[in-house]
C-alpha cells in the first residue's frame, strides 16, 4: 500500500474502533473496493448492522463473500455465521460448516468452538459428540 493508503487505512481502523462508523466507511469503503479483505471484512459489518450506513443485506453478504473469498479467516467465519443464522442470505448449514472449517483451518478459535457446538448439539449436522469434543479440544477447551 501507498502511504496514503497506508494511512486511509490506519484511519479507517480507528474510526472502526472508536465506534465512529461513517467515518470508518468514508475511510475503509475505497479500501474495500480495491480488494483490501479486512476493510471488505469490516464494511460488511457496518452493512450488515446498519453502523454509519443504510443496512443493505445485500451488500454485507457481497462484502463478506468477497473478504471469505480472499481468505480472510474472519470473514470466513462471519459467512459461516451469516448461513448458520440465515441473515442477510438464506439459511444453509452445509455452507455454514464450509466456511466455519475454512476459518478453523486457519486456528480461528471462534469457529473451532461454533463447529464443536453444532456437532455437540446436533445443530445442521448429525450429532457427534466425539468430533465435537476433537474440536473443543483443538481450540483449547
């Protein structure tokens, strides 16, 4: 990245954090369009929620596909979310648990412990304690 973009970026986080959406978007939506996975990871938050911008199911499931699609582990398992719950695109468990292992591949706890959950309670998969257990204990339980 360039120094500007360098600093687009660092801004857009800040505002991100401190709660300070529109500004994040101003800052982060360019980024985004130009391929950045965690600023296309974070406008489809503010999307998905309506933080800074009108909500748009539409676009916070474009911008998450596309961050999921780049390999961004986070995105990866706000997809899996978004099929598991059925928000912003139908609800789909077999894609729900592509996404979560895709993420988990890559050590993302959160969606250790999701998959370790649907398997313990048998929600979208067949119940399976023993898996479920392997992945509470890959994530650290």
């Amino acid at each position: 990245m360039s120094d500007d973009l360098d600093m687009d970026y660092s801004s857009g986080l800040a505002a991100f954090e401190a709660k300070n959406f529109a500004q994040a978007m101003m800052f982060l939506s360019p980024l985004a369009e130009a391929g950045n996975a965690d600023a296309m990871h974070r406008c489809a938050i503010m999307y998905q929620n309506g933080l800074g911008i009108v909500q748009s199911d539409e676009r916070a499931y474009e911008m998450m596909q596309k961050s999921a699609d780049a390999g961004f582990s986070l995105a990866q398992h706000g997809l899996g979310f978004m099929y598991m719950t059925g928000e912003c695109v139908d609800q789909d468990y077999a894609k729900a648990i592509e996404w979560f292992e895709k993420a988990a591949a890559q050590g993302l706890v959160g969606s250790l412990t999701t998959l370790a959950m649907m398997y313990e309670e048998g929600n979208g998969v067949e119940k399976d304690p023993a898996k479920a257990k392997e992945l509470y204990a890959k994530a650290g339980f």
